[in-house]
C-alpha cells in the first residue's frame, strides 16, 4: 500500500455522508476512513477481501461493514460524491462496488 487513497479534502466531503463510529452499545468501531480506504483499496486492485493489507484491520472487519453499508445503501451515497471528482481512478468505482 502506497500511503492514502483518500485526499484530505475528498474525505471531508464523504465523512458526511457515512454512518456515526459509534457502534452499537455505545462501543467505538474502527474509524470509517481507513474503511473506505480499504475499500477502494481493494476495488481498484481486485484482490480478495483476506489479501487485505494489515494497515486496514482485520479484513473480515472491513467486509462485514462493506456488507452492511451496502444493504444500507451507504455506498450509494459515496459514490455520489465520488462521481463529483475528477479522479479517473473511480471511474469504474460504482459499478465494482455495486456489484459486490
């Protein structure tokens, strides 16, 4: 892994659009960004979820949120800031992700 996916200002305009760290019964979850980051990490490799760089946690961690926020429509939402960026690296993002 090359240092972050995610600029500083891309961040601060997805951080909105996600769901609160707090987890259930007021425990903290892992931060959302290095989520996201995993993510996009693994979307524009195309390696498995268990090849996951350790940076990123757990990878079952990561794809159980993945899972969750899909089926809570959260990507959606990402991927409508995201097709507000330049960045050609996400321009096959929505349809990997929606995919999944």
């Amino acid at each position: 892994m090359t240092g972050p996916l995610l600029t500083d200002e891309l961040w601060q305009k997805l951080e909105p659009v996600l769901p609160p760290e707090q987890g259930g019964m007021g425990r903290r979850r892992r931060p959302n960004r290095p989520m996201v980051e995993a993510v996009l990490w693994k979307h524009s490799t195309g390696r498995p979820w268990r090849h996951l760089p350790a940076a990123f946690g757990p990878w079952i961690s990561v794809y159980t949120r993945f899972v969750a926020w899909s089926e809570r429509g959260v990507w959606r939402n990402v991927l409508e800031v995201m097709r507000q960026e330049a960045d050609p690296r996400w321009a096959t993002l929505e349809e990997a992700i929606i995919r999944d």
